[in-house]
C-alpha cells in the first residue's frame, strides 16, 4: 500500500492508504470518542458517537467505517460534530438505565467519562429499555435488555468468534433486542436440522460489552459482607470465619491495567498486599494447584499412552486423545455439545479446586481450623470459573472448596471502592505452605500453557520411567534426567494462531499435540481427533489472559503483552517443572493413604448436560 497525506485538526500527517479515519488518529494520538468501535470486531458504525466532519462534504462521516484519502481535511471537534455527538450520547443514555452506584464499571465507564467530558445532559430522554427482562445464565453471566445500547458486539464475539450462536437478535427498529436462542422463536438452523444452543458461561459477551449491558454475576457484595463480618483473628473465635483469597496465575500481569500501569506489568505482590488490606487473613497462590493440576495431569497423561488406564483407577477407563479439563467454559462445552467425548476429558481438577481442595483439608489440619470456618474467595480471570465453583462434583466431604469467585473487574472494584491506591501498596509475598509455585504455573494463563506444563513432566516421568512423581523419588535421584530429557520448553504450544499442531518426542516416544486457541477454533481438530494423543483447548482466544473477567479492553495486541509477561515470569524461575516444587509434592504424599479424600481433592467427573 501506498503512502498519502492528510490533515486532521490542522495537523499534516502521513499514513497508509486503506486505514480508517479511527486508525489513523489512534496511530497519531488523536482521540475520536467511540462506543461501538473495537479493533477485533466487525466495523458496525451504529453508535454514531465517533462522528466526524470531512470538509466540503454535505454529510458528517463516522471514523470507524469510512477510509482515508489523499487530501481529505478532517475536523474531529467542529461545531457540527459536537452537535451531533452530544445528540448520540444523549440518545445513547436514553437506552441504557442507570445502576451506577453497584456497577463494577463506574470508576471506568465509557458512558458517564463522555458525559462529565463532553457536558452531556444524561436525562434529557427517557429510558426507553427500563422494562426490558435481565437474562442469568447459570450463576456466571448476565445479559441485561435495560442497559443495551444496539452495539452488538456480544452478537459478533458469540457468534462470529466463539460460533457458538447462542445469542440472537429479535425484533425491528426500535423493537430490537438481544436474547438468549432459549427466547428466539425456534432454534438456530444448521442445514435444515434445528441445533440446540446454550451458553457455555464463557463471558466473551461481558469482556467485548462497551456498557456494561453482559457482564459478570457480581459477588463482590457477598464477600465484602463477609470481609466485614469475620470474627478477629486470632484466636479464632468458635464459628467465626477465616477469609482465605486465592488468586489465579494471570491476574498479577492484568489487573494493573485497571488503575493505570502499563499492558502485561507484573503486580503479583500488589494482589497480595491489596487482599491484606480489604481483610483477607490468607492469601494464596494458585499457581501452587496449577503445579498440583500439572503433575496429576502429567501422570494421567503417561498412564493413558503407557496403559489407558489414569493412575486413579476410579475414574472412566483412559482414552486418546487426552483432553485437558482447566478450562469450565470447554467442560460446558463438552457435557452439552459433545458429551460422547466426556472419557477424553483428563479426570484432573482444575488449579482454583486443586488449591481450595487443599486450603481446606491439608493447610486446614495443619493449621488446627475446622474446614466449615474456612471461607475460600477465589480471585480469577474468567467468569465460567463461578460456573465451576458450584459443580457439586467438586465437594470434598460435603463442603465446597471455593465459596465465591471474584473475576478480575471485581476485585478492582473493591479495591477503588474501599479507596486502596494500588500502587503505593508495598509489595507482599503469599502465604505458605500454598505459596511456593514452578515457572510452569505461571504459564497456565496463556493458550498452550497447560499443555507445556505438562509435557515438562511427562517428559521426567517417561524418562526415568515412573508412574508417579513423589518427593521421596526426587530427592534420592536429585531430579537426574537422561541425556536430552531436561527441556524445560516446549515452544511448538506457544503463539496466539487458531490451532497450533505439532509432534514432540518425549524420551524417545512420540506424541502427536495440539492447542486450540479459542471455541470457536475446534471444529478443524474434531475433524481429525485421531490424528491426536493430546490436546488443550481454552474457550477464550489468548486463553485465560484473554478470559471473560479481564480487563476491559482486551484486545488481541493487549492479550500478546500479557502472554510475554507470563512468560517472563517462567523465565525468571528458579524452580520451572510442577515436580520439582517441593510444598507441592510435600501435599500430594500428605493426600497418600488418604483413600476417598485423595480422589476428591485431586480428581472429578462430567455428566451430559440437557
């Protein structure tokens, strides 16, 4: 493409031909207020906020759809476009009611920034969606009719990237509305066979929502209610709480973003120190339970390829390809969409349940704390995660291991809420014995992480031709691995492309990979599931660093600065395998000889879902 030349606000500039008038002022620091824009989605140019005037044209343009020209004159703030740009946003406030006082988006909502900015009246019209029904979808999202504002990213993001068509737009004109397919008058088509469709709890719909209309299941309230409550400690007082938070491998490198810092900085002792401060008496890694998940995952994996049979010879007999079972939004997936694939699933927990299954049986007999006073915040980037937490599969004698789930925006809420400057917190290391993590945990968070962790113990497991990693194992041969068997990464996981393939051999057996980068890439692997042994999907693209409770906005180049942290922080450890932390391994010969407790701590099962 050729170069041209144009002015926008007087100012000479020069650009690629084929860049919109959005693009070209991004890429030059100039702002152009937008709802409707996102850089990942189909240009709709509905909201009609990003108006701006191209002299000696009759018509106003919006930035988003129309592209540059040799010479053009832009103006992005004449008397003419703020005319009509007030105009939109009051229209647009008139669509969307007002619940600022609990909204987790008041302290960076879009909405009320260009109402302060721009002196807009945001009650000159009446709502005109008050009426309008609220959709939940199981406890983990919400789709909410009265603060739609017709952007319809949610549609594009879940049907269009995620293809998972559970949203569908009914009505005409001002009558329009977005509803879950169970609303749409029939059932989404594919050929002339009606499909049936449901949510997979993903959130994609709430991270790409420019108003706050899908978003989270806030529980936020439920555990400030409990912060405020708790009992002092110590001593502990008999049926008081002790408040353990939690927080999962991604947050440290996305949370910063919500009050300022820069894309991908690392802030994991700021989480610690913050969680201190709202009251939690513990606070833990989970990073300890991805470890945990790792080497259980690991040893299923080597069982299966070995015998087919996983190592705890109560779950479904093994079969290939193996599939990984981290990600609640692909479970979903799995038990409603393809449930004939349940035995391929890894019978392994997740991380969030690794740990909170040890917070409350082993650190609770160590520390002497009945497990019933012992309340678990899980603190994570996803909001199928609260889908998850309440999978009565993952009680563990009757109790739940995780009581709530905070996503990402919630608990940047609490803390603007409760008035913490995040930045001025000093740094805090977690809590132990659960504090201690790999490199290889880390790495959890990024697409194709849960499969190199893996790998990076399956590959000692095979090599020195074990069945399980135990501590008395390492310590007697110092974690000695065959000549060209001590990788620590496996780069061919690595990358944001939609499904990455490859064949790694792991002492001299080789196993045939692949990593699926978002839902809405599967198809093309089921197609060829046996041409497999192993296989990681996450249902959000980027995975866990692109989850549904990250962040707003999340983009592909913001996901890519998260990736590269994560992996910094893998490449800074001391310690890089699962098998090679030693609280981890320390817990699972503490779960041997444990019987019924081990399984439930450590393994799970599916079931179809209707």
């Amino acid at each position: 493409m050729k170069k041209i030349n144009l002015k926008i606000n007087g100012r000479r500039l020069s650009c690629l031909e084929g860049k919109t008038i959005m693009q070209v002022a991004h890429d030059n620091g100039i702002e152009i207020p937008n709802l409707c824009y996102h850089p990942d989605l189909p240009v709709k140019a509905n909201c009609r906020v990003c108006v701006v005037e191209i002299v000696d044209r009759k018509n106003l343009a919006t930035a988003c759809s129309t592209p540059v020209a040799a010479g053009l004159e832009i103006k992005t703030d004449s008397e003419r476009v703020k005319r009509s740009r007030n105009l939109n946003l009051e229209l647009i406030f008139a669509e969307h009611i007002k619940r600022c006082p609990t909204c987790i988006w008041r302290f960076n909502c879009q909405l009320l920034e260009y109402a302060e900015k721009y002196k807009i009246e945001i009650t000159h019209f009446s709502d005109r969606k008050s009426k309008r029904k609220v959709y939940k979808f199981a406890n983990a999202v919400e789709i909410d009719g009265r603060q739609c504002i017709d952007c319809r990213h949610c549609l594009d993001v879940c049907n269009d990237v995620q293809k998972i068509n559970y949203l569908k737009l009914t009505g005409k004109g001002i009558d329009q509305e977005i509803v879950p397919a169970s609303e749409h008058r029939g059932l989404p088509f594919i050929g002339k066979k009606a499909k049936p469709a449901d949510c997979i709890y993903c959130g994609q719909c709430a991270l790409h929502c420019p108003a706050g209309a899908a978003q989270e299941q806030s529980h936020w309230h439920l555990v400030e209610k409990a912060l405020r409550d708790k009992s002092p400690l110590p001593p502990f007082v008999k049926g008081g709480k002790v408040l353990v938070a939690q927080f999962a491998p991604s947050i440290r490198v996305s949370i910063g973003e919500e009050f300022g810092a820069p894309y991908g900085k690392i802030m994991s002792g700021q989480v610690v120190a913050a969680l201190k401060k709202l009251g939690f008496n513990y606070v833990f890694d989970v990073n300890f339970g991805a470890d945990i998940t790792t080497i259980v995952e690991a040893e299923e994996l080597v069982a299966r390829v070995k015998s087919g049979i996983p190592p705890d010879k109560g779950g479904q007999r093994g079969v290939l390809p193996m599939l990984t079972s981290c990600c609640p939004a692909w479970i979903k997936y799995i038990e409603f969409y393809r449930p004939d694939l349940m035995p391929n699933l890894t019978t392994a927990r997740s991380p969030q349940s690794h740990s909170a299954g040890l917070i409350k049986t082993y650190w609770a007999e160590k520390m002497k704390i009945n497990q019933k006073n012992i309340l678990t915040v899980s603190i994570v980037p996803c909001t199928a995660k609260k889908f998850e937490a309440g999978r009565a599969e993952l009680k563990i004698r009757g109790n739940w291991p995780i009581d709530y789930c905070l996503t990402t925006r919630e608990l940047a809420w609490l803390i603007k809420k409760h008035g913490i400057d995040f930045f001025k917190l000093k740094p805090a290391a977690s809590d132990n014995p659960l504090g201690e993590s790999s490199g290889a945990a880390a790495i959890y968070g990024a697409t194709g992480g849960v499969m190199e962790s893996a790998l990076r113990t399956a590959e000692y497991l095979l090599a020195t031709a074990r069945d399980t990693v135990c501590l008395e194992e390492n310590k007697k041969n110092k974690m000695s691995l065959k000549a060209g068997h001590g990788r620590v990464e496996f780069k061919q996981a690595r990358g944001l492309a939609g499904v990455k393939e490859a064949v790694v051999e792991l002492a001299g057996k080789k196993l045939r990979i692949a990593v699926v980068n978002g839902i809405g890439q599967i198809q093309p692997v089921f197609d060829k599931l046996n041409d497999y042994d192993y296989i990681e999907v996450m249902a959000c693209p980027g995975g866990c660093i692109g989850g549904g409770g990250q962040p707003i906005p999340t983009t592909k180049e913001i996901i890519k600065k998260r990736l590269e942290a994560l992996y910094k922080i893998d490449a800074g450890a001391s310690v890089r395998r699962a098998h090679e932390n030693k609280e981890a391994l320390r817990a699972l010969r503490w779960l041997k000889g444990k019987g019924k407790l081990r399984a439930q701590v450590l393994y799970t099962k599916y079931r179809k879902k209707s």
